[in-house]
C-alpha cells in the first residue's frame, strides 16, 4: 500500500516571480504571486500545481532533476539557450530563464497537459524507482537497467516520473523537488522506516517535513 500520494512540483529560483510568469506561459497555468516573493501556477485538472520558491543560492550544476514538456513546436524557446540540437534527440533540452535545464518533445496532436514528466537522474534507477513506487503508488515498468518509469502515479496528472542512469554523485540541493502528502494512517516515521531520511521537521517557520529518498534527493512531506 502507498504511503504517500503526490501534491506538487516545486521549483527553487533565484527570482520567483520571473520563473513564475515563464512557466505560467510556457505551460498555461495561472500565476499566483504570493506576498513573500514566492509563486505558485496551477492548471485546471488534479495534481496542476508548481510551487516557485525563492532561494539565495544561485544554480551551480546540471538538474538532477528536472522537467519535460509536451509542445506544438519549438518556437516559443527560441529566446533561450539550446542545450540540444534539434533532432538529435526524440526532444530537445532547453535552458530556463535562470539556466535550469527543461526538455521538450514536439507533438502534432493536440496536447491536453503540457507538463509531461519528472525526470530523475539516478545512480540505481532501477532500485530508486521500485522504492518511489513503493511509496507512492504507480505502475512501475524497467526498461533496462539504465531506465525506469512510474505511470499513472495516484493525484498527478504527469505521464510518468522517469529514472535515468548517472555516475555523478549528488553534490548539492535539486532545484526541482515534489510535494506529497501522507495517506490516511501513515506518519513521517513509516517513511523512516522504508528507508528516507529527515532534513527539517516542521517549526515556527514551516509546516512541512522536508525528506530525502534513499539516493539523498529531497521532497517535502505535509500531513492529510
């Protein structure tokens, strides 16, 4: 049985309200700017829902984690830096207004959610996507051992959240996290004890547990 069920995308930035207006665009949400510099964009359906949060630390190293977008075509990135030739790749890795690294796959049918999936670079893909999985719900699929997917995760309307091999070794915070909020019955110390760790209890200024999984990437964890 899952422990958790997923709530939200959150995305660190330098300037939240300027990440916010390019993602509220970019994905057609509506832009939310909240009264402590932070936004949040939300879509129509369940689980729409990007929190921009407001950091001091500017972007150092490629995202760990980070987002891939459906779109028409290419143009509205034309203003940004391409990472990616264009037809290299099945999509094409762009650079956001603050150097996070997003990538787009071109669609000619009509797109229903722009937002497509959460990717994950990871040393054991195949082992941290059984434990999230586990956690949160889904049908899990390996492809190989490079590669593994979660469908269908209950609360989110994303493709899948996609676990992709690396031997680089986590060095500083993601920028690109999700929220979840516990399940009837279950507590922080369930997580624990399957094995993720707690970074930052709740106190007079947050009302969340922040958390890492197994491979020390972060999520924050609020109550039903």
């Amino acid at each position: 049985m899952a422990l958790v069920t997923y709530k939200a995308v959150c995305i660190d930035a330098l300037d939240a309200a300027k990440m916010g207006e390019f993602w509220a665009r970019t994905l057609d949400y509506d832009l939310e700017t909240l009264g402590d510099g932070d936004a949040v964009i939300r879509g129509p359906g369940e689980g729409e829902e990007i929190w921009i949060n407001t950091v001091s630390e500017p972007k150092t190293v490629w995202h760990r984690v980070h987002l891939d977008l459906r779109q028409g075509s290419l143009q509205p990135f034309s203003e940004l830096e391409q990472v990616s030739k264009t037809g290299e790749f099945a999509w094409t890795t762009f650079r956001d207004p603050e150097g996070g690294e997003f990538c787009v796959f071109v669609h000619d049918e009509p797109i229903k959610h722009r937002l497509k999936d959460v990717v994950v670079q990871a040393i054991d893909p195949t082992a941290i996507s059984r434990w999230w999985a586990d956690v949160m719900g889904g049908d899990l699929n390996h492809v190989d051992p490079d590669y593994s997917h979660i469908d269908d995760v209950p609360g989110s309307s994303l493709e899948s959240f996609d676990f992709v091999v690396t031997t680089k070794p986590k060095t500083v915070k993601n920028r690109v996290h999700w929220d979840v909020t516990l399940n009837q019955g279950v507590t922080v110390d369930g997580l624990v004890a399957k094995g993720a760790t707690v970074l930052r209890a709740p106190d007079h200024q947050i009302r969340w547990t922040v958390m890492a999984d197994p491979e020390g990437n972060e999520f924050c964890v609020f109550d039903r």
